[in-house]
C-alpha cells in the first residue's frame, strides 16, 4: 500500500524528539515505548499487520517473528488521526542522539539498519530483517547476521547515539568505516569487512581488528558515538560497577563521595 504523507518538526539538539502531525484519517508507526505525547483525538492500536496488508494468522506470525529478529518489537504500534482536524503525535528514543528523516522513495523504497535504528514512520512502511550472507561481515561486521530493513515509499524516522552523518558515495567509491558506527546503508552499497593493517595497529591502534568496508554507489549513514562505546564509558567511570570517577577534581577522591552523598 502507499505511505501516508506525514508532516513532521524535529525539535530539541542531543535528545531530539519528532513531532509527527496527521491529517484526518492519516497514521504512523512507531517503535513500541517511543510515543512522548498525543492529542485528543489520535488512537492508539497494537497490531500484527499495521498496513492491512492481509494474510492469515501465520503470515502474521512470520512477519512479527522477523521484526523481533531485526530488533524491533513483536507487535507494532499504530497511532491514527481519529478526530476531524489535524493533530500531533510526538516520540522520543531511550538514549541521547539525532533523529534523522529518510524518504524511502528517494532512495529506491529499500533502506538497511543497524538494529534498533528505525523509530518511527508513516503506515505502509515495513519493518523487516536483512540477513548478512558473508560470513565475515556476520561474524564482526559490529551488527551480526541481521539487520534491520525498511520498505515502502514514505517518511521513516532512524535515530542513533551520537551525532548522524550522511554520505553519499559514488560508483566504486570506498569508505572505511568503525563497525560500529554504521547505522544505514542503501542496498546498492556493498558492505564487507577488511581488517586492520600492521600488527601494531592491530594491538595498539584502539580501531578493532576490522573496518567495515562500504563501496558505493549509494547513501551512507553514520553515528559519531556508538551506544555501546558510550555505555562502556559509563561503566568504567561508574564506582558501584568497579570503576574510578574521573575527570570531578575532588582532592577527597571516594571521601568526598561518601560526604556528598553520592556513594
């Protein structure tokens, strides 16, 4: 089915959120947890088959089963424009990070995700999985055998840690990528996987053992922070995890903490 045409209004910076607004009868899909707010007026439905795209129980089963393998939730949440004039509906993602809107028209109706990339986006777009076929992108590609892949011909809203990065690559163009901070790739983009030359800068380098290797032609989407590397910072500077605090100054190091009352 054709998407809806939604229009839409990105608003705040590091933590940005999407304020979607539908005409009459319009709706969207999102991420299950990801509204922030409604208007009167805008219902909200838990549903197998958000684009009515028919099918038996089964069919259903397998295109749920697919969604949770690629990261998203089994059921998808519908929001629809229920009243007789225009009204908002607004979500947010659980991590600090840009939201970016693609056209999945302007890209040839196909769009491959990192898992846990796709927010939101008009009805009649389809969540569903990309399985990787080489073994080496599966294996330390940074996102495994399956990622996310994106159908249809409307608006989809990705969000990332980090600050988002669009590429667009010629024909036979190469980029060399951190594996983890791919976020969305257009499929006439190859990916592969190239390890990192020099035993030096194997051990010592910081980089990983593998870049990911993205030729063009096609769009390229990056994220300048990696949640995992963010979350990994976290811990190590976290005491009740076994880390050390730093970069707080306090001459009474973990004293200081048991006065402030932080420990």
């Amino acid at each position: 089915m054709a998407s809806d045409i939604v229009d839409y209004t990105l608003i705040g910076d590091d933590l940005q959120a999407v304020i979607i607004t539908l005409d009459p009868g319009e709706a969207v899909v999102a991420e299950a947890g990801a509204m922030m707010y409604m208007e009167e007026g805008i219902t909200m439905a838990t549903t197998l088959d958000p684009n009515a795209s028919g099918g038996g129980l089964f069919d259903k089963l397998i295109g749920a089963g697919k969604r949770v393998l690629s990261g998203d939730s089994f059921f998808v949440t519908l929001f629809a424009n229920a009243a007789g004039a225009r009204r908002d509906v607004a979500f947010a993602a659980p991590f600090p990070g840009k939201i970016q809107p693609v056209d999945l028209a302007g890209v040839g109706g196909t769009l491959i995700c990192q898992k846990d990339a796709f927010l939101c986006g008009a009805r009649g777009v389809d969540v569903g999985l990309h399985l990787n076929r080489r073994l080496g992108v599966g294996f330390f590609g940074g996102e495994g055998f399956i990622l996310q892949k994106l159908t249809g011909d409307g608006l989809v809203f990705l969000h990332a840690c980090g600050t988002l990065v669009t590429r667009e690559l010629q024909r036979g163009e190469v980029l060399r990528v951190d594996t983890g901070c791919l976020v969305a790739f257009e499929p006439s983009v190859t990916f592969d996987i190239e390890t990192v030359p020099g035993i030096q800068n194997k051990l010592f380098g910081g980089e990983g053992l593998f870049y990911a290797r993205l030729t063009g032609p096609g769009r390229v989407v990056l994220q300048t922070l990696p949640f995992s590397r963010l979350a990994d910072r976290i811990l190590a500077a976290s005491p009740r995890a076994g880390g050390t605090r730093q970069g707080e100054g306090s001459v009474l190091g973990g004293l200081g903490g048991l006065i402030g009352g932080n420990r």
